[in-house]
C-alpha cells in the first residue's frame, strides 16, 4: 500500500511517500480501506520532532484518525463489523496511509449523510471541545474566550459554547476575514493573536488550543474564579514561570488545567463524538474542510499548517 512515513523530523520537507506492506488487523482490531484522514495540530507537532517521551522514531507513518471502510477483523472482533462506515482513531500514529488499522474499541459508526472528509474533521476535535468545556466547568450564562479558534478544536469549541448558552464567546484570530467566518459560527466578539480588540475586559473560562510563550497574557484575562483549560500546545510550550499570574493575582482564585481525551473512559466518550456525528448529518454542527489533497500532498498540508493558512482542517485521500 502507499503510505507517508516521516523520513526526518523537522520540517514538511521530512514527509515521503513510500509504499510498505499493509497492516493486518490484530485482535481486538479492525482494518479499514482508507476513505479520509484528518490532518491535525497533534501530526504537526510529531513530525517537528518537539512532542518528547513517546519515543517517535524515523519511519513513523503519522496521522491518527481516518474513515474508510472495514474490511477485516481481528481475533474477538464481531464479523457484523464488516463493510461498516466508520470513524477510527489509530493512535499515534498509522493513520497516513491507503489502509489501517485501530482498535475496535476506537471505531465509531457513521451515520447516512456525514462524508467521512467531514467524520474526520470532526472526530477528534469535538469531542476534545466538549469534554474540555466541561473540564472547565463552563456553565451558561459565562463568558469564554477560544484562543486559536480558527482550527477544527477552536470551531467546535466556538459553536458549542455558543449553543450552551454563554454570555460571550470571544476569539482569537488572524485576521477580519477569520473573524467574519468565526462571528457566523457564534462567536460574538473577535480579538488578534495576542488577544487586542474590543470584547469583554475578563473572562470566566478561557479555551486555550495555543500554549506557546504568550499563554501567561492570557491568564491575566481571566476573571475573579477564572479558569484556562489547555487542550493543544501547538505554539510550543509556555515558558517556565508561566504560573507567576496565579499567585500575584491570588484573591482572584484562579485556576489553570490541561485536558487530553486520552482521560474520558470511552463508555463517556463514544456517545458524545457519536451525537457529534448525528448532528452533523442533520446539519446541526459545522465541520469546515479548508481543503481536501491527495496523500501525496501530505508535505504541503503540512506547509500550508506551519505557514498558518488554514482555517478548519485539511483532509487527505488516498
């Protein structure tokens, strides 16, 4: 089969197309015939050599989420899984390639009507969005600023606190352009990157998709009881004494977490990216696609990320 292998950490340039021999579905796994791969901030990290402690070494095929087809069942799989649609994350890594495999425990069905360019846009990032609100404790009526909203977690994010009622949904952004896409998706007001625009002068729960050497600024955003979630670092990590706000500002009790979906049990997980996927195909949650490339193009998404440009997600087909 054709699959991307990261050749050598660092830049897109690293990324090289080879053929290899297809995976074979192991128990308790699927196999799937690749329909869509997910492009994300996570494949972007790991191919620039920065994500330390999971011992990623040369050759790795990147990627961790797909949709496509099952074709084939491990040991312990139900055979009823067979010529299933499905959404599949592969961990991380497999998933830039004609055929992969995941564990049947991280397959979820589609429903009629979702293409799976959109199962994949939405997959991984919805439920991150979800579960990082309420890792939050967001309640409507607050006010929440997404920092990062232009990419797939940040658009999730937007239109679930909009819809849960919040108070004010402000982003950060990087341009008008953005900003106008961002305002038809709920966001109500629309700041720059370093988080300069009218809007208002606190929040109480501040979405942070970023990390990088700026996240002490926006800790100082927020309100008396405040809380930051942190469900990316795709800026790099914060600086050391990142905390200093916390303390020089601690009658306001603020608070500052990281969430990972690696934490929610998949018995909590699994019916929500499933509703996800439901209200997609009526309609009722937005999945924006930038731009769809072959698998052979996998150096230029990553180019077109690193450079910035993309609002939504990329998407890859074999």
């Amino acid at each position: 089969m054709k699959a991307v292998t990261i050749r050598e950490f660092g830049s897109p340039g690293g990324l090289a197309v080879v053929d290899r021999p297809a995976p074979v579905a192991a128990p308790g796994q699927v196999l799937l015939d690749v329909e869509a791969i997910g492009v994300g901030g996570v494949d972007a990290v790991i191919r620039r050599g920065t994500l330390g402690g999971y011992g990623f070494e040369p050759g790795l095929v990147p990627g961790s989420e797909v949709a496509g087809v099952v074709t084939g069942v491990g040991e312990g799989v139900d055979p009823a899984w067979l010529g299933r649609r499905v959404w599949a994350f592969t961990g991380l890594g497999g998933g830039y390639a004609e055929q992969a495999v995941a564990a049947v425990a991280d397959a979820v069905p589609l429903p009629r009507g979702l293409s799976g360019a959109d199962a994949v846009t939405l997959g991984s990032s919805g439920p991150v969005a979800h579960f990082g609100l309420a890792h939050a404790r967001f309640a409507s009526g607050e006010s929440v600023l997404v920092r990062g909203a232009a990419g797939s977690i940040g658009i999730a994010a937007v239109q679930l606190a909009a819809r849960a009622g919040a108070a004010a949904v402000a982003v950060t952004t990087s341009s008008a352009g953005r900003g106008d896409r961002l305002r038809a998706l709920g966001a109500t007001h629309v700041l720059d990157r370093a988080g300069a625009g009218a809007g208002p002068a606190a929040y109480d729960v501040v979405f942070d998709v970023i990390g990088g050497p700026d996240l002490p600024a926006f800790l100082e955003r927020l309100a008396p009881n405040g809380r930051m979630v942190v469900v990316g670092a795709v800026g790099g990590l914060p600086p050391a004494d990142f905390g200093l706000p916390l303390l020089r500002d601690f009658r306001k009790s603020l608070s500052v977490a990281t969430f990972s979906t690696d934490t929610v049990p998949a018995a909590d997980r699994d019916p929500v990216r499933a509703a996800q996927f439901e209200a997609a195909a009526r309609g009722e949650l937005r999945t924006v696609i930038h731009e769809v490339l072959p698998l052979d193009d996998a150096a230029l998404a990553h180019r077109k990320m690193d450079e910035g440009e993309v609002f939504g997600r990329i998407v890859l087909t074999p």
